[in-house]
C-alpha cells in the first residue's frame, strides 16, 4: 500500500484520545519502572546464574521502555511532574508483594508468569485498536516493547520450567503466583480497563520493607562456594602467558559481583534523577556482559569454571556501605583506575598479541571500550551522591579502595596459603 505510507486502517477511529492514552502509558511507565527495581533488588539474592543474567538484561530493557515511554508520555500534553506519581494504589500493591518474592522460581513466576505475559498482551491490543496515522510514535514505540517482551517471555518460561524441574519447592510457587494475579485484576490490569472492586486487597508480605542481603548468593546445587579470593581454574597450564590468559578470562567471569553491586546501589538509592537510574541499569548490564565475557571464553576451552569457588567481593566487602561510597568505590576507584596504562589497554593488548586469541581480544576489546563509558559514569553521578567535587570524591575513592583490598587480600593470603 503506497498511501500513507503504508498504514493500514487510515479511517478507524482509535480507542484513545490524547488523554486516556498518557494515563494508560503512564500506567505502563510504573510497571516497567517498578521491576526495574525490584529485579535489581533481587539480583544479589538470587541463586540461579543463569536467572541472574536474565534478570540483568531485561531490568535494561524494562529501562530502555521507560525512557521511550517517560518522553512519549510528555508529548501528549502532560507535565513530567506526573512521571514522579504512582497511578493505581492496587498496581503498586502488586510491585511491593512482588519484591518480597521468596525463591528464585518464586520471582521468575511473578515477572514472566503474571506480570509480564500481561504486558504483552495489552501492548498488542493497544497497538492494534489506537488510531493508526493519529499515534504512529506510540504504536513505534509498542513495537520495540512487544519484540522485547516475546524475547523475554519465551526466556522466561523456559527459565520456569528448569527451576520447577529442580524441585526447589514443595508447593511450588502457585499461590504466590494467585496472590499476584488477584492483586492485578484488582488494579483493573496493566490498563485499568477492567472492572475494579472499590474493596482493595491485604498485604500478605509487603508489611516491613525489602531489605537487601549483606552477602551475594549463588547455587550451591550447581556452583563453588562464595569467596573474596580469586581463585584461578583448577589446573593451571605450566606456560605463564597461557596460564595469565586462563586467569583474565576469570577475573572476566567474576564481574557479575561488580553487577550485583550496582543493582544494590540502584535499589538503594532514592531521589535520583530519573537519568541515574537509566545509567545505572545499562552500567549493571555491561558488567554482566562482562561475566559473560569470561563464561564463554572458559567454555569455549573446555574448562569448568562453574564448580570453582565463585568470586563476590566487589558486592560482600561494599554491602554495609551507603550507595554513594559503593558507587565511587567501582567507577572512580576500580573503574577510573583501570584507564591508566597498562590497566584495560594492557588486557587487550595481552590478549593480542602475547597470548594471540582472537575471541579474547575481542572481549577485552570491547570490555575496554565499555570501561571508558563507565569511569565517564562515575565523574557524572559519584559526584551527585558524595555532594563534593571530584577531587574530593576521588579522595573518597581511595579510602574504599584500602579498605577493599585489606579485606581481600586476607582472603587471597588465606587461600594461598591452601593451596601451598
């Protein structure tokens, strides 16, 4: 079709006039920005590796929709005051029940169960019954959000049903999942368009606040146990540059306790501008992709890095911290720290053209680029969580960091001393 460049239904009337279109979207903005949080808060809880890394991916979508979303919502007459509110008491008795989710199948169950399957189904219908010329940049924007979505859920379900197959728990998670599907018919759905009680549920779990743990999990069915050592693989190779390539690929496997620690930051602190919480959502996400980084490089040589002791320092030594220091900790300490040369160069370059493997190179390579992007992070918005400039931040940085490595450090003479 050639005439209006090719949008179907030209002369249907949409189901939604500017302002029942700004209150839906907006009720679609605080889901989306509700399990960010909630993910992020869960992320260092959570045991499954596997269910962390799709957490961490899909709490960057859920921000990348709220950006998109956050503008399109101004653009139909309506001040951004109204971003800062919450649009139904009864969806976000749904968020504050959904944190205090109790199990890895619990909180998978909850997101690609409940709330997520519902998204998509009122995103397609909302795309298909709005007027098609009228809301072009909304039905744009549903388009990216349904292929993410369809994405996620197809993931997320497979991610169910592998837990439900270890038998993590006798009931399983069916009357949690009932809870959160009675408190979103009470919230009329994701839209509100359905009819509503004007009698609201109870809390059964969201009395006290969610509070985040001091130490990060991992599976203890499937992987090592924790440990603020850095541990190597289990035979390393007599040549030192392979044995130095062996242990990069760790160091890159280890970051998801960088991850963790940012999600931390991300749950705890609040009054932020929204554009902190975007930041931080994809920095938490690179640092994954670095953890994925290292798993593929060791699985790529055969090597069984899931059974070592699993690395979590960077979260388990910061945890007691206020967000501000753990923040400045990584991106002006760690971060900031690893442009100075050899630092991120010297990796890449190692893996180069001493150890000559091209898959790591690429890694470092990119992991180089994504650390730049970072320790830019870190000048941005350390400087707004201290309320100092950045040479006193990086004062601050540098107490972290001697308290951080004397910590690790006895960690590391200890199991050194093991393995003698």
């Amino acid at each position: 079709m050639l005439s209006y460049a090719g949008i179907a239904n030209p002369y249907a009337l949409g189901q939604y006039s500017v302002e029942h279109n700004a209150k839906v979207l907006q009720r679609y903005r605080f889901i989306h920005e509700s399990l960010l949080r909630i993910s992020a808060g869960h992320l260092p809880a959570r045991e499954n590796w596997d269910l962390k890394v799709g957490l961490a991916k899909h709490l960057y979508e859920d921000a990348e929709a709220v950006d998109q979303l956050r503008v399109r919502i101004t653009e139909l007459r309506t001040s951004s005051a109204v971003l800062q509110h919450e649009p139904d008491a009864a969806l976000s008795l749904l968020m504050e029940e959904l944190i205090h989710a109790g199990s890895d199948l619990e909180l998978a169950v909850g997101i690609y169960r409940v709330i997520k399957p519902a998204l998509l189904d009122v995103y397609k219908r909302h795309k298909s019954t709005t007027q098609q010329i009228v809301d072009q940049p909304t039905i744009r924007l549903l388009r990216t959000l349904i292929l993410d979505l369809e994405e996620q859920l197809a993931w997320g379900e497979e991610m169910i049903v592998h837990l439900e197959q270890l038998g993590l728990s006798q009931d399983g998670a069916m009357p949690f999942e009932k809870h959160l599907s009675a408190l979103l018919a009470a919230a009329g759905g994701i839209d509100g368009t359905q009819p509503k009680s004007p009698e609201l549920p109870h809390r059964l779990r969201s009395h006290t606040a969610y509070q985040l743990p001091l130490k990060s999990a991992r599976d203890p069915r499937s992987m090592g146990p924790t440990t603020w050592a850095r541990t190597s693989v289990a035979q390393p190779p007599a040549d030192p540059v392979q044995r130095a390539l062996l242990d990069k690929m760790r160091v890159r496997q280890e970051e998801l306790t960088a991850a963790e620690l940012i999600a931390g930051v991300l749950y705890s602190q609040k009054n932020m501008p929204w554009e902190f919480y975007r930041d931080l959502a994809r920095h938490l996400w690179d640092e994954v992709r670095h953890a994925l980084f290292g798993q593929a490089a060791l699985e790529e040589e055969g090597i069984d890095w899931m059974s070592r002791p699993q690395y979590t320092s960077d979260y388990d030594v910061n945890a007691p911290k206020i967000p501000g220091a753990q923040y400045t900790w990584l991106s002006i300490g760690i971060e900031e720290g690893a442009m100075k040369r050899p630092g991120k160069a010297g990796e890449y370059e190692f893996c180069r053209d001493e150890a000559k493997h091209p898959l790591m190179a690429q890694f470092q390579d990119y992991d180089w680029a994504d650390e730049v992007v970072h320790a830019n992070l870190g000048r941005k918005w350390s400087t707004e969580l201290i309320g100092e400039d950045i040479g006193f931040v990086r004062e601050i940085a540098k107490k972290e960091l001697e308290h951080f490595w004397k910590e690790v450090r006895a960690a590391q003479q200890q199991w050194n001393e093991q393995l003698a």
